[in-house]
C-alpha cells in the first residue's frame, strides 16, 4: 500500500478513542448542506427553504449533515440559525459543523458555547477560505506564535480551552504530495485531532487506503454531480483523476465496497434527484 510504510515509521500514531459512544450515533452516511448566503448591508429577507428541504430529507434518511463554514469565501448563515429555522427536531448527535478561522475570537467563543449549549459535539476543523466580506483570528488572540492562526492553532485553542467537550475531525488531501500530507496529518492527531474527513475520492485511491490503519475513525467523502471539472478545479488534481462521463452514483457504489466500514460524506448532492438510487 503506498505510503503505509512512512505512515508507521516517520509518524508513529498513537490511538485515539472518541470520548462518545460513536461518530455521529453511528450513521452510514454524512450528507452536506449549505445555508442561505448572507450579503453584507443587505435587508431582504432570507430564504432558508432550500437548505431546510436537504436538512429534513436527510433527516428522513436517517443520515447525519454536515455544514460547511463559510465555504468560498461567501458569507453564510450560521449552522446552529439555520438549523433552528427549519422548525424540525433537533438531532445534536447527528449534526457535523464545520469551523474554520474566519471569524473574530468574540464570535468564535460565542459559537463554541453556543455549540455546547445545543449538546452539538462535533466539530470539522478547517483552515477555510477567506474573502474580504470576512474577519480572521489574530495570532495573539489564541496565544499563537505565527503570523497566521492554522486549522492546528484553532484545533490546540479548542482542545486548551473546552478540555474534553468536543469530538474534533480534520481534513486530509489525499491530492497533496502524500509524505507533505502525512507529515501535516501526523501533528494534527498529536494536537488533538479525532477523525479524518478526505477530499472527495474518485474509484480506490491508494493515498485514502493508507488511511485506513491510521487507528481514527475515517470518512471518505463522494463527489455526488457529474461535474467532474468542478472538481478537478477545486482539488487542482487533474493528474489524478480522469476526465470524461463521471457517474457519481456508480463510484459511490465503488467507495461502499472498499471502505465498507468508514462513513460517507456526500458533498454537492441534489435535493431533488432520487436519493433512494444512492442511498442502499
């Protein structure tokens, strides 16, 4: 298996158990959902229609949702605001939210309390995107040496500051040159770290299999349009993977088979295709 070999040797992983029973109450799949954008100065009123139909029918489904952070630099509405707008019960065990360091050390305090306060325990860690509708966290304001704060700097503040309150996940670009990858992995799990999200896997990728004997839960994520140019865009992986007709609901057939126990993270998946095709 390539990689497996630095993996153990250069990294020497030590296990980490998740302080909850299970991820995400032990669900197969993770389904991603945006919330309405937010334009800055703007008055008319939000339409949360759309990200209530994705949230409820994966509700319907029995599947967790996973909500992204600002994604792209565009200003959205918060996870926790949006959730209750959808006038449905509130499954906190089932709920992934995402958190990247855009935001000023006010709000990012009053999302982490707020967070707990909801009984919402798990938590993505990302570095995110940034734009200049968006804040950033100060080095200083979390005690950080560097001239930036790092996804490993907000994964280290949370850990110091809420001890043993949230279960954290990181992201893993398997698209990444795999030893510079491995290395970053490496200090995120000694910094905390309790899961592993990938970039989205096309077909049985060796650098995602490596991951498997990392001794953390594993979610392999699944690019659900067939707009694979979009994707390569967004990886900057055009040599990995093949262009042409791209069936998504035949590669998440393909990922089943060989991550038949890891969980997975649907991303840009429909609500209105039949969701019953993809979710056996």
């Amino acid at each position: 298996m390539p990689g497996g070999a630095f993996f153990y040797e250069e990294m020497s992983l030590r296990t980490v158990f998740l302080q909850e029973k299970s991820l995400l109450a032990d669900v197969r799949y993770i389904i991603e959902a945006l919330t309405p954008r937010v334009s800055p100065g703007e008055g008319n009123r939000i339409n949360f229609d759309a990200f209530c139909e994705k949230y409820g029918k994966a509700s319907c489904f029995g599947c967790a949702v996973s909500i992204p952070d600002n994604p792209l630099g565009n200003m959205r509405v918060p996870a926790l605001s949006a959730v209750e707008e959808c006038r449905r019960a509130f499954e906190a065990e089932k709920l992934l939210v995402n958190l990247n360091t855009f935001h000023t050390k006010n709000d990012l305090d009053l999302f982490l309390r707020a967070t707990l306060d909801r009984g919402v325990r798990h938590l993505l860690i990302v570095r995110g995107d940034g734009s200049p509708n968006l804040p950033r966290l100060r080095p200083e304001e979390l005690d950080v040496d560097g001239k930036l704060v790092t996804s490993i700097d907000l994964l280290v503040y949370i850990h110091r500051e809420y001890p043993r309150e949230f279960v954290t996940g990181v992201a893993f670009n398997q698209y990444k040159p795999l030893r510079f990858e491995m290395r970053k992995l490496h200090e995120k799990i000694e910094k905390g770290a309790q899961f592993i999200v990938t970039q989205p896997v096309i077909g049985r990728d060796p650098n995602v299999l490596a991951l498997k004997s990392s001794g953390l839960p594993l979610v392999v994520e699944a690019w659900m349009s067939k707009n694979i140019e979009l994707l390569l865009r967004s990886v900057k992986a055009d040599a990995r993977i093949e262009t042409g007709k791209y069936d998504p609901v035949q590669n998440l057939r393909i990922l089943r088979d060989v991550f038949p126990e890891e969980k997975v993270y649907l991303s840009l998946l429909s609500s209105k295709s039949d969701w019953r095709e993809a979710l056996v």
